[in-house]
C-alpha cells in the first residue's frame, strides 16, 4: 500500500460501532421541524404524486416486485420508495402523509447517525454543527418533506459512506460492519438504481479488508428484486429501466432535461441555503491538511463531476453529496479566523425567506423570469438572529452560535410552510382543486395539462382521466397555470 493510502486508511480508523448517542436529544427537534405541516400541501410536481400512485397501488394489490402506475408496468424507478409509500398505506396514513412521512423520519434517523458518526470521527463541535448545517439547509429539508427517491437513496449511500471511511482496521477486526455498508449500499441501489455504485466505487480504494463484505452485502441486497422483476416482465424491465433510465439518461438528451455542465454549482449553493456563504472557507487551502477533510471533499468533488457530465440533470441529483460537504463545512468554519462574520453573512441570508414564500407559487407556475418579486420587509427581524450570532461566536460560544442561527433558520421556514403552503395548494397543487370539484370531476377528461396537473389530477380521482374527445361533456383544462372545468354543448 502507497504511502498516500496508508495515511487515508489510518485517517479513518476509528470503529464506528464504539459511537455514542450523546446527541439523541435532537430527534425532538427534527421530528417537530421535519413533521411540522407534512401534508399542508397536495402533491407537487410530475414526479410526487407519480411516485405516491405506484405505493398506493404496491400496497393495495400486494404486490411488491413489479411496480404499476394505472395498472401499467412502471420501470422508471426500483421499489425502495413504493415501498416506503406502502408501508405508510398500510398503517392506514392518508394520501400526502403516507407517502411523506417515511422519508421524513429517513432522514431524522440519519441526522442522529450522521451526528454521532462525525462526533465519534471528528468532536462533538463539528458533529453539532455538520448537523446543523445540514439538517436546517433548505436542499435536505426540502427533499425530506417530498415523496421523491432522492432522500432514500441518500441516507442509504450516506450511511455506507460514513461506516467505510469511519471504520478501516483490518479484515479480522471487522466483524461484519463491512457487510453491513455493503447492506446499505445495496439499499441505496433499491432507491436509485445503478448511480449509487458509481459514486461509491472510488472509495472501495482505501476500503481495505471492507471490500468482499461490501461487494458481498450490496448483491445480496439489491439482487432479488432485480432478479424477481426480470423473471415476471422479462426484456420490458430492463429495456426501460436499464438502457432508458441508465444509459439514455446520462448519455442523451431524450428525456428533455438538459442543462449546462456549471448546473450543480448553483444548485449546490442554493441547496445549503441559508449557510451559502460558507462556500467561501472551501477557497482554504490550509484546510486540506486534514486527510480525512481531503477524503470527503476529494470524494464529494469526484461526484459533482460525475453529475456535471451527464446530458440530463435535476437538482435532487446532487442530494447524496450534501452530508460529506457539511462536514466540510463544518470543519472549515471551526478553523476559520472571524467566525462571527461568516455566521452572521449566513443569518443575514434568512432575510430573504418571507419575500421568497410569496414568489414561489407564481414561479412554480410561470418560471422566475416571468415572476413579479414583491420584497417583503418582516426578514428584517433576522437581524437579531444575525447580532446575536455575531456576538456569541465573538465570544467563543462556537456551538451556541451555530445553533442560534440553526433555530432562527427552523422559524424561517416554519413560517415559510404556514405562509407558502395554502397558496402552493390552491395555485400549484391539484388537491384543493379536486376537492372543490370531485363530483363535477367523474367522468370527466383531461385538455390540453401540464404533465404536473394530469398525474395529479390522476392519483386524487383514483383512475386515469382520459384525454378530451369532441363529445366530451366535462373537460379538464389549465390556464395560466390554473385548473378549470369547461362544460360543453354535450352536457345540454
């Protein structure tokens, strides 16, 4: 072994199974962030209710290898969501919540991990406010309020991240942790499919001993399913979800989600939100001397690239890398000169939040660009949060500091759901729509809809509407971005 792998093995030889729960006390206040309002808002976007359908569905004909959206085969995805969305179905939890709230609690539950793996690795300052950042960061929170495949998959990989760098001894000391992230990694392929081998690869390099276990634990994993869905669909299976999906996706610009190589950085500075400013400190070169800093930054660089190269991308995309960055991050500040003002820039940012919850809904519906921005004027009561900060991280009150600025953050956006919510359900969602009109909706059909409205339009009525034919009596259709029912001569 090199000299350089040596010293990156060694970096990360601390057993993670000696890792305490000191930090459980944070499962309260996620789970009151994280749950706060789950089905305050219908299901957005194509891909949620899409997702949410095909659950419904798994747990109604009990069928857990083939996934179907209105009856129909749907390969676009492996099962770890439907399942998830199932189980909550079958606790008997309405529409939006179960299919929210097992991601919601993924998450909470690999908070605490990721607090008590890096606590373990690092301190429990940088433990308290890797958290921090990445638990109050919109990006995360975001994707943990959704029923979309990005955050299963990403604590999944995330946990097999932390257990192989945290742990490098030798192969008899072991035991069976190296199956145990192979497990994991194995789960984040039944999340995503095959992207969560790509990333984790390079870091089969300082894996050591790991390597059979983890190779081992992920096909014994992943296998069956695949191996089940193959038999019962054949070559339909995995045309669609292995050379569609795989190869198409990444290769060509087919399903019409093309963006320029530079996409992520944005997108990555707007997901850690409100700790954009941060990104600042990673200019540092004197933060690269700690290994296990270069590992994780070095690996969370290796995927942007990744990502950045393919032709089609989506911001969810990038999800799996913000754990090992806001360990970066937290690093980096912990060892930065002039906290104070770092911290306060951060605080500063939460000003724009109240102006942001009234421009969503219309740039959700008719893009930015097209958006009137009204400033709204009540951020500036983060000033306070921004002073207070400044001053306790003046005074060496690191923690105190972060977690000041982490909780004016969660009452930002607790008043982002109660103020964004109602109008992002009335203007965005189908839900309120369906619920004012769900007996003028029977038998109806579908115009001229966005792809958004229709699978909307589809999981709340239950069935698929069909598209509108010249005798139609009751059509469906979407102006500027609104649902409205149009009664023709046929219903005279």
């Amino acid at each position: 072994m090199t000299a350089g792998r040596q010293a990156a093995a060694d970096a990360f030889s601390k057993p993670w199974h000696t890792v305490n729960l000191p930090r459980s006390w944070l499962i309260v206040p996620l789970l009151l962030l994280y749950l706060l309002h789950l089905g305050g808002v219908g299901f957005l976007g194509p891909d949620e209710p899409r997702y949410a359908s095909i659950g419904r569905e798994m747990a109604k004909s009990h069928d857990l290898v083939t996934p179907r959206l209105d009856g129909e085969p749907w390969f676009e995805k492996p099962p770890l969501l439907y399942w998830m969305v199932a189980a909550g179905h079958t606790l008997r939890l309405s529409g939006e919540w179960a299919a929210r709230l097992p991601v919601a609690l993924a998450s909470v539950a690999f908070l605490v991990f990721f607090c008590a793996a890096v606590e373990r690795q690092f301190s429990a300052r940088v433990a308290t406010v890797a958290t921090a950042f990445l638990a109050t960061s919109v990006g995360w929170l975001a994707y943990s309020s959704t029923a979309l495949t990005d955050l299963p998959m990403s604590v999944a990989l995330g946990g097999a991240v932390f257990i192989t760098l945290f742990d490098t001894r030798p192969l008899a000391h072991l035991g069976n942790r190296g199956w145990i992230a192979g497990g994991l990694l194995g789960l984040a392929i039944l999340g995503k499919g095959l992207v969560p081998v790509v990333l984790f690869a390079p870091l089969l390099l300082i894996a050591r001993g790991k390597r059979i276990g983890i190779i081992a634990g992920a096909i014994l994993v992943a296998t069956p399913w695949h191996d089940l869905c193959y038999m019962r669909n054949g070559s339909l299976f995995w045309n669609d979800y292995f050379w569609k999906q795989h190869v198409s996706r990444f290769f060509t610009p087919e399903l019409q989600h093309v963006q320029p190589f530079w996409y992520y950085v944005p997108v990555l500075l707007a997901g850690f939100f409100p700790w954009t400013p941060l990104a600042g400190l990673l200019a540092r070169r004197r933060l690269y001397e700690d290994t296990r800093v270069l590992i994780l930054a070095g690996w969370s660089a290796y995927g942007l690239l990744f990502f950045s190269m393919a032709r089609n991308k989506l911001p969810g995309y990038v999800l799996p890398l913000m754990p090992a960055l806001a360990v970066v991050l937290a690093v980096a500040w912990d060892k930065a000169p002039f906290k104070e003002w770092w911290l306060a820039a951060c605080a500063l940012c939460l000003v724009a939040l109240p102006t942001a919850a009234t421009v969503l809904p219309e740039a959700l519906n008719s893009g930015l660009s097209r958006t009137h921005v009204e400033v709204s004027y009540g951020g500036l009561v983060f000033l306070l949060a921004a002073g207070a900060a400044w001053w306790l991280a003046g005074r060496e009150q690191r923690e105190l500091a972060v977690l000041t600025v982490a909780l004016a953050a969660a009452l930002g956006i607790t008043y982002f759901k109660y103020r964004a919510y109602p109008v992002l359900d009335r203007e965005v969602s189908v839900r309120a729509f369906w619920n004012e009109n769900r007996d003028r909706l029977r038998g109806g059909c579908m115009g001229d809809l966005a792809r958004a409205s229709e699978y909307g339009l589809n999981y709340y009525t239950r069935e698929k509407l069909q598209p509108c034919g010249q005798s139609a009596s009751t059509r469906i259709t979407g102006k500027g971005g609104r649902l409205q029912i149009a009664e023709t001569g046929a219903s005279r």
